[in-house]
C-alpha cells in the first residue's frame, strides 16, 4: 500500500484551495463570534437595541455597556487568544515539546512575579500609593522581564534533558516555586497593595482601563509582527537545532528575536488579564491539525484566528448567557484546552513523534 | 567540476569537548584530505570521534585548533549562511514531525537561498521536486515524513540536502537504523550523488560496506587518522588493530569479516563443484580446516545424486544438507 497512493498532478494547488477555505470559515466564524460576544451579556440587551447602540442611537446606559465594557471586552478576548496561541506555538516549536505552552512551562508565573515584585515590591517604599500610579507600561515591562526569565530557563532546562514529560514536571515545579515566592512577597506587603494584588490575580477580560487596553493592543501587535518576522526560524527550529545551524540558521538570533516575541505576548497577557491556562497549548493543536501542515507561514495566520476565536468563544460561555451569572474565564478555557492536551499526550505515546 | 583539487581539507584538526576547566582532545590532529566527487567513509571503533569530527567539519561544534578548508578558503571564516551553501548534512537524529511533508522537509533545503519569509518561487520548487526525484521518492512529496519508513526518510533528509545544492555532503552514519535492502539503496544512492559529480563523506559502523563502496577511506584511531583507497589499508594491514584478533579476523579477499572458531580438525575434500565454496564456508565455521591430504575421515562433494558422502573407515554415510554433514562430523569429530 505504501507505494500506491497517487496523488494530482500538482497537489499544491488544491492544498492551497482548502486551506483558503479553512480560513474563510475560521473569518466568519470569528465575526459570528464577535457579534455574539457583544449582544450577549449579563445584562440582556435586544440584538436591535445593540445595533442601535454601535451608531450611537441608544439611550446612554445601553451605550455604556456595549462601548465602554463589551466591546473593549471582546477586543481583548482576541487579544488574549492570539498572544497566548502564538506565544504556544513559539515555544513548541523552540522547545521541539508537543506541551509547551506559556501556563504549564510557568512563563505566566514568571510574569506573575514580575507583576508582584512590582505592585508588592515597591509597596513598602511608596505606602498607599495607587496601583495604576505605577503606569502600565511598567507593569507590562516587569511581567516581560519575568516571562522572559523563565522561558530562557527552561530553555536551559530543555537543552540539557531531553524528555518532554520531564522538561514539563520542571515547568510545573518552576510555577509552583514561583507562587511560593510570592506568596512571601505578600506576607511582607501592606494590606493595599496586597488588595491590588489579590484582585490583579483573579483576573478577567472584562477589567481592562482604556489606557491598559493601548498598551495590550501596541504589545500583541509587536508580538505578531515579531512572530511574522521569526516564521522562517521556526520552520528551521522544526528539524531541530543541529540541522537548523546546519542549513544556515543564525540559533542565537533567532532565540532572541522568538525569547522576546513569547515573553511580550505572555507577559502582556498575564499582565492584564491574570494567568489563562491552557489555550497556549490548545490552539497550535487544533491549528496542526486543521491545516495538516508543520509549516509556520500557515500555522501562524493559522493561530492567530484559531486562537482569537477560541477566546471569544470561551468568553461567551462564561457569560452564561440567559443568566446574571459570570464564571471565571480561566475555567472555561481550561475545561477547552485540557481533553486536547490529554488527547495530545496519548497521540504522543502512540507514534513517538513531536507535534 | 570546474577544478578537481582537494574540496575538503583538514589541516592538523584538533577535535574534541572543551568544557569549563577540562579541555581535552580525544586524539592527536587530524589532517586528511577529500577530492571532488569522492565518496569517503570515516570508520574507526565506537567513541573514537567519528561523530565529533563530522559536527566539527560542520562547525556544529568547536574545533580545539587547526583548520577546515573548504575549496581552499578557511570554513572557520565563513558565515553559518555561506557554510550551508557548502556542505549539507545528516546527522543519526531522527526528524519524527507529525504533519510535515516530504516537501515541506525538503523545501527547508533551500533556507540559505529563500527570502526572509522562506518564500518558495518557482525556480525553487523545480529544485525541490527534483530533488525528491533523484532521492528515489517520485510522488512522496505529500506524504508524512512521520508515516515514511525508515528508508525513505533518509531519502528524505537526502532530498533535503540535494536541494540545498551543496558540493559537499557530510552523512553521520547514514546507513544505521536501515535493514538490508535499505542500507544497499542508499549507499547505492550516494554513489550516483558521488558520480553526478557531488562530494560525500560519511561515517558508518559497516565495514563491509565502507571498504566494499568508498573511494577512500579515513581510518580514525588512537594514534590519529589514516587515510587511503580501501586497499591500501588492508596491505599495510591498517585495520588488524581494530578488531580482538582472538575472535574476529578480516578477510582480505572481500573485506568481510571471519568469526575464528576453535580449531576442531583437518578435512578433505573430494570432488571439484560448485558446491565446494559452500561447503569449505560451512565446515569453517564449525572449526574444520580443509586441507589438501587425504584425511580419515574424508568428504566427497554430491555429484549426481546431490548427496554429501562421509567416508569414515570402511564406512561411508551420506546427506542431503550441509547442516546434517556437519552436525554429524562434530559429533564424531
């Protein structure tokens, strides 16, 4: 059987022609999901109503909500989902390990601390201050600082033990070791600040000031024109690095450039919006999968709506709608990501290949 | 083609891992030499630094002094990009991706030349497919390079390199996870490489195939590297160190190697056929030697009636295979 599949003539051509199929539906179903995040709610409002409001023809409280709070919100949905998929798939590639991803590796923890050194750090100095007195450009720049530790770590880590599973266990002790850290920066901390925190932890979609917001837009912007710029790397990194340096790739200049790209999507992310499990390991799955390429010049445009539709869709779940209930988005993207992670750890012990 | 002169040079190469206080080379330096369109294998026992040495050609890892000449320029001058013009390579990792295709592996070939995206034009994806052609994978381009066997991806990795479009070729034991019909086809493969004017130099484990296949052979070994046509080696007898003489021997007629056997005794043979080979090889292996005196007790070799004859005394037995004659010679032996 091995020989006798044939295939067309040129099968390029009809690659290409699914695959602009594929995201013509993942487009519309983006749109389907944007729309939907902003008519629903925990407060119903008629789609009519909605639509009113978006021109500016509705009464002011309706308008608030839908300018002011859901569509800020699902514009940082997108946000989310494409920073968190991109920087995933960054790392499996960098890391050749199908479980990478900015929660499990603990690059969000590493951020988390940079934020906590920050808002728990400075508390002592400054007493009651205000946490946005800060500025959110050094809160974001801390929790790149600290994404960007860990993830030169476990590329330390990684270079040295080649299991996945146990470059994993590391990643999870790494979190959980950086969580103690801060919980002892917080029983030094005044009760502001370790307030400040607490709610900065529980993280959300929906918190975000406008002026965080900017700063959000302008880092997953530079993180996607980073990624673009390192997709050629990463299809090198795919062979592994021997070949990779083997076929002309420049190692040290890539992993900057894709350190720097994972560590401002991650960081911003978690920044913002708290950690968020699990869609960084998700999304470049379900991208593999869905296009049947390794190949980063599909997967990462691949990714980027995968990952922003993902996220929109979780937050739509988490409104409950129909109900005045919110759950935690963390949750929901948790309960998305993990049977395609387990799914991903089975496949992996079958046929012993990476991705 | 343009010049035949030495492609690939080394120049007192010292190889070996530098790491913090210990700074240590395996061997003594190494100078040998490889010319255009040569296929040249690197044998020598396990840990000697076949590996090492490759990766250090490669500049995969440092060398601890001495120099790689690459058409007479210094490689150590040159940028990862310009080397990988160069010198292609196949290391003994296994690129086990799901969801990559042969073509996609192979394009990553054409790195060094594809603009900052990796963008595949057409004159690109000419070289590519005919690249896979002359790989022996002929409509594999879409296939999984995880679902390929063994075999054909080394072809693959093969594909890869050939697209590259590199003089040189550097394989680290390209034959070594491959069965029989396998190892043949590549090494069959590399010689066409080799004769269509590209440069090879591999290492392997496989001596047959080594001194069977190469122009020439590097000999890496304690006291540094020898190099030489296969039959140069063996009349200065340059490969007698490599082995425990006790157990294994080399013969020099075919370049394969004999398992020595405890002497049992001295045999004749009678009869002139074809099936004497045969037969000289089995009794061999059990620990008889044939011998040119008439012996009691003595064999003749089947004539017509395709039968071995065991003349013992005034006795005489006979057999239908080899495996009986000699079972039956031990036991009276």
């Amino acid at each position: 059987m091995r020989h006798g599949i044939q295939f067309p003539y040129d099968p390029e051509i009809s690659h290409e022609k699914m695959r602009i199929g594929i995201f013509l539906v993942l487009g519309l179903l983006l749109v389907c999901f944007f729309c939907l995040d902003i008519f629903l709610g925990s407060v119903s409002i008629k789609p009519s109503v909605v639509f009113r409001a978006l021109f500016g023809d509705a009464d002011s409280n309706v308008q608030m909500i839908i300018t002011k709070f859901r569509i800020p919100k699902a514009i940082t949905a997108m946000l989310v989902g494409i920073a968190l998929s991109l920087s995933g798939l960054q790392m499996q590639t960098l890391f050749r390990n199908p479980m990478a991803g900015p929660y499990v590796l603990g690059v969000s923890s590493g951020a988390g601390l940079g934020v906590a050194l920050v808002v728990l750090g400075f508390s002592t100095g400054l007493g009651a201050d205000n946490f946005r007195s800060f500025g959110n450009w050094i809160l974001v720049i801390s929790a790149w600082i600290g994404a960007g530790a860990v993830t030169v770590l476990i590329m330390f880590i990684s270079s040295r033990v080649r299991d996945i599973m146990t470059v994993l266990i590391i990643g999870i002790m790494l979190a959980s070791g950086i969580s103690a850290i801060i919980s002892i920066l917080q029983y030094f901390s005044n009760e502001t600040m370790l307030k400040t925190y607490v709610l900065w932890t529980m993280g959300s979609l929906g918190n975000l000031s406008a002026g965080q917001l900017n700063v959000l837009i302008i880092s997953v912007l530079t993180g996607i024109l980073l990624s673009i710029i390192s997709i050629k790397m990463l299809n090198a990194f795919l062979i592994g690095e021997s070949y990779a340096r083997s076929i002309g790739l420049n190692i040290k200049l890539s992993r900057a450039v894709i350190f720097s790209c994972t560590s401002i999507l991650a960081g911003s992310v978690t920044a913002f919006c708290g950690p968020i499990g699990f869609i960084g390991i998700a999304v470049p799955h379900i991208a593999r999968n869905l296009f049947k390429t390794s190949d980063h010049r599909i997967l990462v445009p691949g990714t980027v709506v995968i990952g922003a539709a993902v996220m929109l869709a979780s937050d739509i779940v988490s409104q409950l709608p129909g109900s005045e209930t919110i759950l935690p988005v963390n949750s929901i993207t948790s309960l998305i990501g993990i049977p395609v992670v387990i799914w991903v750890i089975l496949r992996n012990k079958k046929d012993q290949s990476i991705f | 083609m343009e010049n035949s002169g030495e492609i690939l040079q080394l120049e007192s190469l010292k190889i070996g891992y530098a790491s913090g206080n210990y700074s240590g080379t395996i061997l003594p330096a190494l100078s040998a030499s490889v010319y255009r369109g040569e296929l040249v294998a690197v044998i020598g026992r396990n840990g000697i630094g076949k590996s090492t040495l490759l990766r250090t050609i490669m500049n995969l890892q440092p060398s601890l002094g001495g120099k790689v000449m690459i058409s007479g320029e210094n490689s150590a001058e040159f940028t990862g990009l310009k080397l990988a013009q160069k010198i292609g390579y196949i290391s003994t990792e296994i690129v086990k991706i799901s969801h990559m295709r042969v073509y996609d592996l192979v394009a990553l070939g054409r790195f060094p030349y594809t603009n900052w995206i990796g963008r595949i034009d057409h004159n690109a994806h000419v070289i590519i497919m005919e690249a896979i052609i002359k790989a022996g994978l002929a409509h594999f381009e879409n296939r999984f390079v995880s679902e390929l066997s063994d075999g054909e991806r080394q072809r693959a990795m093969i594909a890869r390199v050939l697209a590259q479009d590199t003089d040189i070729m550097i394989m680290d034991e390209p034959t070594a996870f491959l069965d029989i019909s396998g190892k043949f086809g590549i090494m069959n493969l590399m010689r066409q490489l080799t004769a269509s004017g590209r440069t090879i130099l591999f290492s392997t484990n496989d001596f047959t195939i080594a001194l069977n296949r190469a122009d020439k052979i590097w000999l890496m070994q304690e006291d540094g590297m020898t190099e030489g046509a296969p039959e140069d080696l063996l009349m200065v007898k340059a490969f007698d160190h490599l082995f425990d003489q006790a157990v294994v021997g080399f013969d020099p007629e075919d370049g394969s190697f004999i398992f020595r056997t405890e002497l049992r005794g001295e045999i004749f043979i009678e009869g002139e056929s074809d099936l004497r080979h045969w037969t000289v090889k089995a009794l061999a292996r059990a620990g008889f030697s044939v011998t040119n005196v008439k012996t009691i007790p003595y064999i003749q070799l089947p004539s017509g009636n395709k039968e071995w004859v065991l003349f013992a005394g005034g006795t005489s037995q006979s057999f239908r295979s080899l495996y009986d004659l000699v079972s039956r010679l031990k036991k009276i032996i």
